[in-house]
C-alpha cells in the first residue's frame, strides 16, 4: 500500500465515523505512527509503506473512530508551547486553559517569589507551566485522584520543574498545611451532572471526576469559597476556569464584602474565568 492509499482509507474511515476534524486527526496519526509530515506526505505521496506502519496506523485511526480522544492515542499533547503526557483516567489539556495560564503570570507579574496553590492539577498543565514560566515561584499543585496524579508525577519529572510540588488532597476539603498562597488556580470540574450524558463522545472518554461538577456544576466552587479562599494572602488572586454562561453566577457566588470579582471573557466574548481579588 502507498503512502497516499493508507492515509486515504484512514481518512475515509474518520470521515465516515462522524470525526469533527477528521482531516487534522489524520494527519496527526499519519505523523505518529508512519512518520510522514504533512508536506512529507505530499511529496512522497507514491512511496511504499510498510504493512507494519500501515497496520498500525489503521488501528490508531479505528480507536479514534470509535471516540477515543486523539490525545490519549498519541499519548502526549502540547500546551504553552510544552508537551504533557496525558492518557485515560486524565483531562486533555485545551487551549482556551493557556488563558488563564496567561492572566495568572499578569497577576503576579510584580510578586517576587509567589506563592502558587493549583487546585484539581490534572496534568499540571497550569501549576506547572506556572512553575517553569516563574522559576523564584513556589507552585504547590493539589490532585485527588491516583490516575492523574500519576501523569502529573510524570509531568513534573519531564519538564523538570523543580519549584513545583505535589500533594494527594481533595479540595472539597480542608485544605492541607501549606505556605499562604499569593495566587489560587484552579480548572475544576463544572459540569452538571445531568450534561455528563450530553458531551461529545471524545469527552465523555475522559474521566467523570475531572468534569463532574454536581447537580447544578457549582460544587466544586461552593467548596473553593468555603476552604481555599480564606487561605489568600491580602492583596491575592484567585482565578477559576468555568463553563459557558457560568461566569456570573460564579462571580456572584464568590463576590463577598472583602473579595471582588469579575468575569473574564475570551475573544468570542465567551465567559471563559472569574478572578477574585481579596
């Protein structure tokens, strides 16, 4: 089979299956599993490829065909400009979180050696990209569940981020003894429960715990309110990503007497994060 009749059977297959980008997950599984770039695949488009890559690269496309997260088939996926190891059991890194990587440098842009807590890690694709992006912070990255903490060990150990520490806590409790923080992020679940049943395929292969946001998506941000909050230092931020049409709820919730609140909007003018100043 050539270069160019492998990748059109795997393209018709996505085609076929329904895939939103099915011309972009193709070409990223042609990438990885046969190693021929775009243009390289263009310019050697006759080439005979191997059965083995061949077979390997039509296996991949069947997964994600079936809704397997292109992600998890590659096992890795760039964010900031760095690369994550994710896989199932951990929430895919998106683009629209660089956002609020981005307004949590400015935040504390003129705090020398911050203190920074991410709660509900994940990858570490926040807390960490915080850590090498501000090497004089101390980053303190929290995380429940043994699947992602797993990734986020992994992570730490591949990028190399030697401020930033890890620690096993659930932040619908109260929060572990820990320096004072300058600066709370968070990407917690904010997904209704009965939404769950709604998501895309790809993203109801990711795990519930990292979406599942109680019966109304507030739970985790009743519970940041109650525990985390208390815990910045004056003068602190605390940053949260939340769903489409939450932000004033959110904002609301977490407005009190000492903490304003706002809403952060993306360039759709989509409510993408609500930053609270205390």
């Amino acid at each position: 089979m050539t270069v160019a009749e492998s990748y059109r059977q795997g393209l018709q297959a996505l085609t076929a299956a329904g895939i939103e980008d099915a011309a972009f997950d193709c070409g990223c599984l042609f990438a990885f599993f046969c190693g021929y770039s775009h243009a390289l695949r263009l310019a050697h488009a006759n080439d005979c490829l191997s059965s083995e890559k061949s077979d390997a690269f039509l296996a991949a496309v069947q997964r994600r065909a079936s809704g397997e997260p292109l992600q998890y088939i590659l096992g890795s996926w760039s964010f900031y400009g760095r690369t994550f190891l994710v896989g199932p059991g951990i929430l895919i890194p998106r683009p629209e979180t660089e956002l609020l990587v981005h307004e949590a440098l400015r935040a504390v842009a003129n705090k020398a050696h911050p203190v920074i807590w991410d709660l509900c890690a994940g990858t570490g694709c926040i807390g960490l990209t915080l850590a090498l992006e501000r090497p004089d912070a101390q980053v303190f990255l929290l995380e429940k569940f043994s699947d992602a903490f797993s990734y986020l060990e992994k992570n730490r150990r591949a990028l190399g981020a030697g401020n930033a520490s890890l620690l096993q806590a659930d932040v619908l409790s109260e929060p572990p003894e820990l320096p004072r923080p300058d600066l709370i992020v968070s990407n917690p679940p904010y997904v209704p429960t009965p939404e769950l049943p709604l998501l895309q395929a790809e993203v109801q292969a990711e795990p519930a715990t990292a979406l599942d946001g109680g019966a109304d998506g507030l739970c985790f941000f009743r519970a940041i309110r109650r525990f985390w909050l208390p815990r910045l230092c004056g003068g602190g931020v605390l940053l949260l990503e939340c769903g489409d049409g939450q932000g004033e709820t959110v904002a609301d919730l977490l407005r009190t007497p000492k903490a304003r609140a706002r809403v952060l909007y993306d360039g759709n003018r989509i409510d993408r994060f609500v930053e609270i100043t205390v």
